[in-house]
C-alpha cells in the first residue's frame, strides 16, 4: 500500500494547521486524499473557516515530519 506525507496550511497566512502521513489503497488519487483530510482538519479546527492548502507527496519513512513548515519540491498541491 502506498504511503504519502501530507501537510496542510492556512492559506491566508502559511500557517502549519497539520501534517502526517496517510496509507492509501491501490491507484490512489491524490486528489481525493486531500479533499478528505482537508474535510478532516475542518473538524477537527472549525475555529478557521479560511482556505486551507494541502500538500501531499509519497512518502519512504524516513523523512521527519516533526515541525514541519514547508513541503519538498516533489509535492503535489491543492487548494481547498
């Protein structure tokens, strides 16, 4: 099963809301993996009702995330 990193910004400010790193299924769409963690965070930070961006990218574990600010070049990004 693949694995991506992600992280997930205010986009009015940059600001770092979350990051990890997410197992898909077979053939997965990026896309869609950052609606839903984006439709996540929503919940889980309802206090910002601002435009969120997602980063994501596949993930080999062994990159840290531990305060993560910024994404590597090779990531995707969606603005949701």
């Amino acid at each position: 099963m693949p694995r991506f990193a992600y992280l997930i910004q205010s986009a009015d400010n940059g600001r770092r809301m979350s990051s990890g790193v997410i197992t898909a299924g077979p053939d997965p769409d990026t896309a869609d993996l950052a609606a839903h963690l984006v439709q996540d965070n929503r919940a889980g930070h309802s206090y910002y009702t601002g435009p969120r961006t997602c980063w994501i990218w596949p993930h080999d574990g062994q990159q840290s995330l531990t305060r993560l600010e910024t994404a590597p070049d090779e990531a995707e990004r969606f603005d949701l």
